[in-house]
C-alpha cells in the first residue's frame, strides 16, 4: 500500500477530512452551549448530524454514480470548509443559522463518505482491497481517539471562532491532497453524466439492491445488527451511570476500550488480509459482538466489563472492514454509489430509532436485560450468516 500514490493521498485527504469532522462535531455543540445553556439545543445539534444520513443518503449515491467521485469529494471537502468559515460571522447573529450551518456541513459529509467507499476499488487491486480498508479503518479509528480529544484541548486554548477556522482549514488540506491524486474516472461513470433521470437511476440502484439475493440477505442483517447496536449505546451509559454506579468515567473508559480493540482489530486485519476469508469474518465478527455485549450485561464491576468491551471492539473492526471490502466485490461500479448511499440512509435511519428507542425501554426495564436483548439481536444475523453460501463463502 506505502508504493500506491493515490490511496496514500485518498488516506490523508480522508484522515485529515475526519479529523476536521471531529472538530466540528464538538465544536457546534459547545458554540450553540456556550450561546443559549440549554442542554435540548445541544443535543439538538447531535441530531443534526444523524439527520442528513436519513434525508440525502440515497440522493448523495445518485450524485455519486453520475459524477467524477474524486470531483464530489473534494467539492465535499471545499463546501465544508467554506461553511465553517461563515460559522463566527453567523454566531454572533442568529442562533438559527448556526443551526443551520450545522446541517449543511453533516450534509456535505453525507457525500464524502460513501465516495470514499465507493472509489476504492478504483485505486487498488481486488487482493489488496481488504487491506486498504483496514488501512483506512486503522487511520479513522485514530481520529476517533486523538482527533475528539484534541478538539477539546482547541476549544480549551483557543476562541471558537479560532477552532472554526482550524477546522476550515483541515477540510482545505484534505481537497488539497485529494487533487494530488491521480484518478481517472471509469469510461462508463464518465459516459454516463446526466444520461438518464434522477429517479430512473436511483431505481436502478434499489432495483440491484432488491434483487441480488446476497446483498439484500446482508442489508438485512446489518439492518438487524444495528438495530442491537444502536440500543447498545444508550444502554451502554446507563450501565455505567446508574447500574454500576461509576459515573461518566466509566463510560468514557468503556469507549476507550472499544476503541483500542477496534485499532487492534484494524492492525490485525491489515497484517492478515490475505488469510482471512470476508464472509467468516463478517459472520463470526457480528456473532460475536453479540456475545460480548451479553457478557457485559452479566458483569459486576468496571474493570471486568472492559474485557468483553475490547473483544466486542476488536470483533466490530474485523466485521466492519470485511463488510465494506465485500460490497466492493459485489457492487458494479456503476452502482456503487447508489447501493451504498441506499444503505448509509437504511442503517443511520435504524441507529438514530433504536437509539431511541433502547434509552426509551431503559426507563422501563432493567438495563442487564436489555443489553442482553440488544446482544442477541446483534448476533443472529452472524450466525444466519453462516447459513447463506453466497455471504459464508465470500
């Protein structure tokens, strides 16, 4: 991968572009915190972020299919950073447009990243697709560790309106190094622009979707799956706030774990690439995650918790890149952007409900038995799996 000079550069435009995405990610909340002390309106603007997901996912994959994929990131890359931009000014003038300005920069997001997804293909060869993934999984799962942090030590030392411009700036370098890189466009994307109507195409990509038998099973498994999972995070706070009793620590400590198991998950899979099979990893990673979320409803104290954590993180990354690199493999290019922009709308849609949905039951029944519900969830679609050849034998 160190010798492919256009996954490097798609590797420091998506790293930097992520790194950017966290700092916005804590930076809208505090500014709208710091404006109004209202904990609705800041949660308000978490829910913003989820939002665009549900609304353009599958608009952004029509976009995506009909239009050069380097191009849509890198306007991605600029419209964000010209957004953030605007931030101080808006800020001192309307509440509302920082509201706004909120949405529209998760929004350019929503296009930036299934392209990602959808151009790797493009740039390395079908063997060294589930390493490159796992590359880049390794350089995300870093920016979800250093880059909140380090988000919150900018806010701390500088003005937010200083951060915003930091911020304006990462997306800036990101479009930078994504137009360093050398990328031709497919002769049948290319050809295509504008050849038939926005809907047509779009049916096109559900039609696909519904039916290749394979990828229909996979999309509702992980609909499944997600559904436990976004339970899981409530749940998950709960845990450590009111069943166990150790406070907000515990549950950053918790994210922490998941977190370094998802990094060693990444680094593994990176070095094994080539030995491990797509459709065993997904099955057993889903499987169990399932399992460890059980295990964490049984246990009796922080540290004990944390081993089923780090297993669940550990299994979530194998799971996770096996996934992407299979729909690499079975998507047509031409219908890449459209069947995973379909899917991003179908699991963020499912996450943000079963979020809800999981602090929801909490209130009404107890948390071990509901995290225990959620593992389950989360581990019947990898052992139904197993018993799909297309996906098993992947």
């Amino acid at each position: 991968m160190a010798r492919n000079g256009g996954f490097l550069l798609l590797w420091v435009g998506q790293f930097v572009s992520q790194m950017g995405d966290r700092l916005a990610m804590v930076a809208f909340p505090w500014l709208v915190y710091q404006s109004t002390g209202s904990a609705l309106g800041t949660g308000a603007v978490f829910a913003l972020y989820t939002l665009p997901y549900v609304l353009f996912g599958a608009f952004a994959g029509v976009v995506i299919d009909r239009f050069n994929k380097r191009a849509v990131m890198i306007a991605a890359d600029i419209v964000r950073g010209g957004l953030l931009l605007i931030v101080p000014f808006a800020a001192t003038r309307s509440l509302p447009a920082v509201y706004a300005l909120s949405f529209l920069v998760a929004s350019a997001a929503v296009f930036f990243d299934p392209c990602k997804l959808a151009i790797l293909p493009d740039l390395v060869t079908k063997d060294r697709l589930l390493r490159a993934n796992s590359v880049l999984a390794i350089g995300e799962n870093f920016t979800e560790i250093v880059g909140y942090a380090l988000a919150g030590f900018i806010l701390a030392y500088v003005s937010t309106a200083t951060a915003f411009r930091i911020d304006a700036v990462t997306f800036a370098v990101s479009a930078a190094a994504l137009m360093l890189m050398r990328y031709q466009a497919p002769a049948r994307a290319a050809a295509e622009q504008a050849a038939h109507s926005f809907w047509r195409e779009l049916r096109e990509g559900l039609s696909f979707l519904r039916h290749h038998h394979a990828l229909l099973m996979n999309t509702l498994m992980v609909v499944a799956f997600v559904a436990g999972l976004g339970a899981s995070y409530p749940l998950t706070f709960l845990l450590a706030v009111n069943v166990l009793e150790a406070g907000t620590q515990a549950f950053g400590l918790f994210e922490a774990v998941i977190g370094s198991g998802y990094l060693a998950g990444s680094v593994a899979l990176a070095t094994l690439a080539t030995r491990v099979p797509k459709g065993l990893a997904m099955a057993v990673g889903w499987a169990t995650m399932g399992v460890s979320l059980v295990l964490v409803a049984v246990t009796t104290g922080v540290w004990q918790a944390c081993i089923p954590f780090a297993v669940l993180g550990l299994a979530n990354a194998v799971a996770l890149i096996a996934l992407d690199t299979w729909l690499q493999d079975v998507i047509p290019e031409p219908l890449r952007g459209r069947v995973f922009g379909a899917r991003f709308t179908l699991t963020q849609g499912t996450y943000a409900l079963s979020v809800l949905v999981g602090g929801a039951l909490a209130g009404v029944f107890d948390v071990r038995v509901l995290l225990i519900v959620a593992g389950v969830l989360m581990a019947i679609p990898g052992i139904a799996a197993l018993f799909v050849r297309e996906i098993r034998d992947a």
